[in-house]
C-alpha cells in the first residue's frame, strides 16, 4: 500500500513539473515527455513510447495530454493515469482562471500586449501547420486531401463538418493507402483488461450521443455547456490548435463570450506552459467562474481521457490491419487542412489587422522557427511588440 502511494505521489510531482515547464505546444510536450519519462526515470522504453505517441496521433483529443495520461495508467492504472493529468493540467488551468478573473476585472481588452499575444497565436499556428505538413502531408495526394479539408472547412462551418471531413478523409486513406499487414508484437503491458477499456469505450459514445438529448430535454446552463465542451474534444484530431474554431462555433454565436475575449484568452493560453485544451478551464472562468472553469476542464479532457484508457488494451490487435493503418494516413492528412483552415479563420483574420501587425508576426515566427527561440522568450517579444504597436 505504501509503495502503492509513494509511486502514485511520485507520478502526481513529475507530472507537476512538466506542466509547469512544458511550453510549446503538444510536439514540444513530446520531447519534454521523452526526456522525463523514457530517459531520466525509465518508467517507459523508446518502443513502447512509439507506440503511445502513435496512438495518441490517431485519436480524438489531446495528443501530448493523452500520451501522458497513458504512461501514469501504465505505470499505476487509471489512478495513475488520473494523477498523470491532473498533475500536467493543473497549473494553466489556475494560470487562465486567474487571467480571466484579471480580464473581466480590468479594462484590459484593447491593451497592446494581448493583441501581441494575439500574433504569438499566428506565428504558432503557423510553426505547427508546416512542421505537420512536413510529415503528414509530404506528397501529392496527401496534400491534396490537406488542400480538400481547408477549403471545405472554411465553406461548410457547422459543428459536424469536422466529423464528415474526418470520416471521408479516413475513407479516402483505407483505398488509396495499403501497405503490407503486419503483426505488431506488444510492446508495453497495461493494468487495464479489455473489458475496462470496452467499459470505457461505452462511456465515451454514450455522453457523446446523450449529453446533446440531455441539454435540449433539460436546457440548464451548466448542463448545455458541458455538452459543448464534451463534443468539442469528442472531435477533435491533431491537438489544441484544431480545437480552436469547434469551440468558437459553439460559443461566441450563442452569446456565451465575445469574439474578442475568446481570441484574448486564446492568445494567453499561448504564455503558459502545459496543454492547449486548458483554454477551455478560462472560457469556462468568463461564462461562469471558477465552478464553470472546473466542469468546462473536465468536459473538454474527458474524451480523450476515456478514449486513451479505452484504446490501450486494444491497439495491438487493431494496429496490424492494412486498411486501419491507411484510414490513419489519410486522416493525418485532413488534420493538415484543418489546421490551415483554423489558421485563417479566425486566427489570422481576428489578428492580422494591418501591415503592422503582419510585420511583428511574421518577425515572431522567424524567432520560432529560423532563431530557435524558446516559446517563452517568443511570448515575452508578442507582448512587447503589441505594446510597442500599439503605442504607433
């Protein structure tokens, strides 16, 4: 019992630590991962890491988070991998709670620094469109599905039009991607059976159909808002970035927030450290404080929290079929667009007011990309520079 608690606290403080640490984004959180997890405290080897990374690629949600989450339940079950994301999550969801306790205390929403964050969004958004490219997208006809799913997610903005784009993706992958069937030794062992990830499974697809019948029967606040949340990560491939317009959609035309403070908050959940899906914990804080900001957390992370516990015992037995293996190409490939369609709407459009602006984000991304400075340091310049812009 006492080992039991001691590996459970010890899975609860490093997780602390990287989330207190980890800027950057979801492909930055991988190498803070790697480096913790797999080399200094060996709780995980360099295969079985692969596979979880891989994992976490083809699942709605959180990747960074959800790879995470896997290590904490493989190291101590579904405590450990509760454990595992509270300790990464908690500290940017105090940081955005406290942001917009200050935001909606203070007449601070036309100051200079949080259009600059506003821009750091821009030169983030747009690091992660061409490093995924890069790798999802490298030829023709995968980049031609990118292109498909852009176009038609800035044509066709409904809340399904992610889902449809998804599907056909994964559709167009299964025919056009085969590759030779291969059988996949395991390489990790999970303290989870098969049948609590069946259970877990059930659990997902069952508050994903019942949550919007729930809300439209009984249309209490708290109860509608945690089925936006639920279906917002329900839906989501490829991270926090591809989150961004499912959350605005479900939103700002209802009233709930105003399209500038969603952008601000956006911009701020760029400055601290830890997940990009903790946004939802400062929505939440500005529709209804600190109660709302907890029940938005839990909604949006609960997904991918039941899909990695669920998907675990059982992605060795699926990994291994061609057709599985090429639908997961092919959508890889529409998160690319996605993306691209984000980053015009309503990233780009909400930020790149003028020659100005357009000036200090693409200077922004040079320091990303080209300088290789840290995420933190490049936080620091946006804000200083809208500062300074808005002082022109």
């Amino acid at each position: 019992m006492k080992a039991s608690l001691k590996s459970r606290l010890e899975i609860l403080w490093v997780a602390a630590k990287l989330g207190l640490t980890s800027f950057g984004g979801p492909i930055a959180h991988l190498g803070y991962f790697h480096n913790e997890y797999v080399k200094r405290k060996q709780w995980i080897d360099d295969k079985s890491y692969a596979d979880l990374v891989a994992l976490s690629q083809f699942l709605p949600g959180p990747a960074s988070s959800q790879v995470g989450i896997g290590i904490g339940m493989m190291r101590a079950g579904m405590w450990g991998g509760l454990l595992a994301f509270i300790g990464f999550t908690l500290p940017s969801v105090l940081a955005l709670i406290a942001f917009a306790a200050l935001v909606q205390t203070f007449p601070i929403g036309g100051a200079g620094w949080l259009h600059g964050l506003k821009l750091v969004a821009v030169a983030i958004v747009a690091q992660a469109i061409a490093g995924m490219a890069q790798k999802l997208a490298p030829d023709k006809s995968r980049m031609t599905i990118a292109v498909i799913a852009a176009i038609a997610s800035l044509l066709w903005q409904s809340p399904f039009s992610h889902v449809v784009l998804i599907a056909g993706a994964g559709l167009a992958g299964s025919l056009l991607y085969t590759v030779k069937e291969t059988s996949v030794p395991p390489s990790f062992r999970l303290p989870i059976s098969k049948i609590g990830g069946a259970a877990c499974l059930f659990l997902f697809f069952a508050l994903l159909v019942l949550l919007p019948v729930l809300s439209y029967l009984f249309p209490v606040e708290w109860l509608v808002l945690f089925d936006s949340f639920y279906r917002s990560g329900s839906l989501v491939f490829g991270g926090g970035h591809v989150v961004l317009p499912l959350l605005e959609k479900e939103l700002v035309p209802g009233g709930w927030v105003s399209k500038e403070m969603f952008l601000e908050g956006y911009g701020a959940a760029q400055a601290v450290p830890g997940p990009l899906f903790t946004f939802g914990a400062y929505l939440g804080a500005v529709i209804g404080g600190w109660p709302m900001a907890l029940l938005a957390t839990a909604a949006i992370f609960l997904p991918g929290f039941l899909l990695i516990a669920g998907a675990l015992p059982f992605w060795h037995s699926i990994q291994r079929f061609k057709r599985v293996q090429g639908a997961f190409t092919g959508i890889n490939a529409a998160v690319v667009g996605l993306l691209l369609g984000s980053f015009y709407y309503p990233i780009w459009t909400g930020s790149v007011l003028g020659p100005a602006d357009f000036g200090l984000a693409a200077l922004l991304f040079c320091l990303l990309v080209y300088w290789k400075c840290p995420p933190w340091l490049v936080v620091i310049a946006g804000a200083a520079g809208g500062a300074v812009l808005s002082l022109l």
